[in-house]
C-alpha cells in the first residue's frame, strides 16, 4: 500500500514511524514532511492550505490511501476532495471536521446525541456575553468559535479579562467551569464504528507546576495508571460512539480520528473538547506503544471496514518531553542549531519545528522536538525522555521537567 501523509509536525513524524512499521506499508510520502521524517520518507514540499496541490500529489503518486495530519486542511475540506478523486482517506470531511471547526457545532452535536458537557451559551452581542457571565461566575470559560491556534481559549477569574477576550471574538462560546484532572482520549472511526484508544495526560501550560501561558502541549504520557480502570469503556459508551452515531444520523459520518477532551470531574467525566485529528504531543506516547498495524488499522477506517477491530498494546509506559523554542508560545525565535541527539535505547526523538540550513539542523517553530522514553513504568520513561532531552543543545530552549512526575511518584507509591 503506497501511503500519503500529510503534515509536518512531531504528531506526523510519530505517525510515519508507525505507518511504516506496518509491512502493509510498502512505500511512504509525507507533504511537506520535515528533516526527521526525511530520514525514513520520501517528502514533498507544498502547503498544506492547498488542497489543490494535495490532491494532485496523491493523484501523481497514486496513493491507496491519505493520512491528512493537521485540522486545517480537514477543516478546509481537503478530504472531500479527495474522496471525490476516488482516493481513500484517513480524515473527516469539511462537515464533520466543525466538531472541531466550530465549538459551537460541536456543542450541538454533544445536545443532540446526549453527551455530558458543560453548560454553556453561544453569544454574538455585547448583552448576550454579559449576561453568560453573570451566569456562570469566576472563573471564566471564554472560547472563540472558530478555529485560532490553542489561542481561542481563556480561562480566567478576572472578569475584565473575559469580557474583552469575548468581545474580540466574532462568536464566542461562554461555559461553565469544569474542575478535575484532564485526559485525552482517541477513538478511530469508519463512519459507524469507533475504536477507542488508551488514554493520555497531556501538559498545557509552557512551564512546571501548571505556570506560564497555554501551549500547543509540552509533554504527555501514557498510560494513566490513576485514572479508573472503566475510563475506555465508559468514554466509548458516554462520548464516542453517540457522537459517531449523531453525526452519522446527520448525514455527515465522521471517518477519521476523533480526539475527546475530557474532564474527569466530581459529577462524572464531562466533555471539554473534540477535535478531529490526532493530537501533539499525545501521538508521540500512544503510537509508540501502539502494536496494532498502523496502516492497516487507517486504511480500514477510511474504508469502513472496522467493524470488529481491537487495539493490541505495550504494557509499557511511555513519557514525551517537548523541547521548545526561546519565547514560545508568543513569539518563538528560529534559526538557532541544534545538536547533542544521542542514539539511546528506548528514546525516540521526534521532529517537529526543524529544518536544515546548510549543513546545520535549525529550529524553524515553537516546538522544534518532541522527545519520548518507553520503559517499564512511567519513572523508567521519565528517565530516558530527560536524559535524552537533556543532552540536546539549542541556545534559549526550554521544557517542562515535570511530565508525569506526579503519577510516576503515584504509581510508585501503589
Ligand atoms: P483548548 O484550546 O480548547 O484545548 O482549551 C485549552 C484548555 O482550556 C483546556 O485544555 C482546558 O485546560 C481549559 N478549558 C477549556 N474548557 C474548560 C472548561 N469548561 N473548564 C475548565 N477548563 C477548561
Ligand atoms: N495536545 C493538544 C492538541 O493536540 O490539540
């Protein structure tokens, strides 16, 4: 099966490494790709806002399937044209990618197939977004409708704050708080049928403790071995399959990756999130330990044919360290070279802001790798993710030293 990947970032380099790990897989092209999936792909430079030029790569290379990576292109409707090229894709179309498009289609869709979720308005005037505060009380949930980067959310006791992020926004989504730890979970989708995967913590916030600005996501691990032993099966039955069966009924069947945010609660898991793509930095944990053929495994999914599939995974523990770039999330600085990669057992270092210069490697976005350790148990991944982390030299760079410290320290204490 000749495979197009489309993207550029860590999540993408973790999926090549999986896709072309199945034997299924006999040749992989990634557009635009990046130096480190260049090592094992053959990559293609275009912009991945072009749908035009995505189709026409995976027409010339005559692909039997498309991994679209990212949310913009999906949110674009890069799938449907895809499909109208008769070329099977691991992605939802334009109609099913507002699950993450729009927070409030999304909200929607939660009302209608009975998931739990925050309540919340949808305001477009000065008034309505008064009165959604008055409503819910500090602290604040203001999220932008649209799509906006990771910078479409504000959570904030002030409410000044609120309201001016809320104004600034063309529709706004005002909710209320929810309280209690956050965990991602993946389900992959034929359009009927959703495959759960295992859960991940992902680490919001640029610094440790929780401190410091929103990110894209500084590190994550899997899996959680606090969480209670139900969560799959209960965000199968609560979360994903209604929502599968929803957008289906609709006439809009949602084939691809369907990422749930969710907040475990006091009343119970809630929903803060769907997207509609794999997420980054959670994919740098779960493919490593994922053993199920990769390729196989989304090429029945785009093909309908998962009815009956199960998930084969390691019982080890996986941990990844983002490396970011000086001023990141702001205004991250580029250009500097990295060096210092160790080839260590059990680490795998993950491109995702880099690009070569001359002969050098450089940095080229905000997070420029993601680093994950596979061991035993979370401590043994820790380890292996920081000292490989540790040894890589990027002038201003920095991450987070608490990925998964606390449960390393639970798990030990059990
Ligand atoms: P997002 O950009 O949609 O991933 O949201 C960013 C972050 O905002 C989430 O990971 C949560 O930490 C936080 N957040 C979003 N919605 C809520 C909510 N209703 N209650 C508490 N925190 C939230
Ligand atoms: N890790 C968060 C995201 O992919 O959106």
């Amino acid at each position: 099966m000749k495979i197009l990947l489309v993207g550029s970032g860590g999540r993408e380099h973790a999926l090549g490494v999986g896709l072309q790990a199945d034997p299924a897989c006999t040749e992989l092209h990634v557009a635009p790709g990046n130096p480190g999936i260049a090592q094992f792909a053959q990559c293609h430079p275009l912009l991945i806002t072009d749908n035009a030029a995505i189709v026409e790569l995976a027409k010339k290379l005559q692909v039997d399937l498309v991994v679209v990576g990212p949310e913009v292109p999906l949110v674009n409707g890069v799938a449907d044209e895809l499909r109208a090229a008769n070329i099977a894709v691991f992605g939802p179309s334009k109609a099913a990618a507002q699950l993450e498009g729009s927070k409030h289609f999304a909200k929607e869709v939660m009302r209608d197939a009975g998931v739990p979720t925050a309540h919340s308005f949808t305001c477009t005037s000065k008034e309505e977004i008064e009165i959604a505060l008055d409503a819910f009380d500090a602290p604040y949930v203001v999220k932008d409708d649209g799509l906006a980067a990771g910078k479409g959310v504000v959570v904030t006791s002030n409410r000044q704050e609120a309201l001016d992020h809320a104004l600034a926004c063309k529709r706004v989504v005002i909710e209320e708080f929810l309280d209690g730890p956050e965990v991602s979970l993946f389900g992959i989708s034929d359009g009927t049928t959703i495959i759960p995967m295992q859960p991940a913590q992902d680490f919001k916030r640029a610094l440790d403790g929780d401190a410091g600005p929103n990110t894209g996501g500084m590190g994550a691990y899997s899996p959680l071995p606090w969480a209670p032993s139900d969560i799959i099966e209960d965000t199968h039955t609560r979360v994903l399959a209604p929502m599968i069966a929803e957008m289906a009924a609709r006439g809009t069947p949602f084939v691809g990756l369907l990422y749930a945010g969710l907040a475990l609660t006091d009343h119970g898991t809630r929903v803060i999130e769907f997207n509609a793509r794999f997420g980054d930095p959670e994919t740098q944990v779960l493919i490593p330990r994922l053993k199920t053929p990769l390729a196989t495994l989304l090429y029945n999914a785009a093909t309908g044919n998962l009815s009956g599939t199960t998930l084969e995974w390691s019982d080890e523990s996986a941990v990844t360290v983002v490396l970011a770039a000086q001023g990141y999330p702001a205004a991250p600085q580029s250009g500097g070279v990295i060096s210092g990669f160790s080839s260590i057992n059990n680490v795998s270092i993950f491109h995702a802001g880099t690009s070569h210069k001359d002969e050098a490697l450089v940095s080229s976005g905000g997070r420029v790798l993601t680093v994950t350790g596979v061991g035993e148990d979370l401590t043994e991944a820790r380890n292996l993710a920081y000292r490989a982390i540790s040894q890589i030299s990027l002038a201003g760079s920095f991450y987070r030293t608490d990925i998964a410290l606390n449960a390393s320290v639970a798990e030990k204490g059990n």
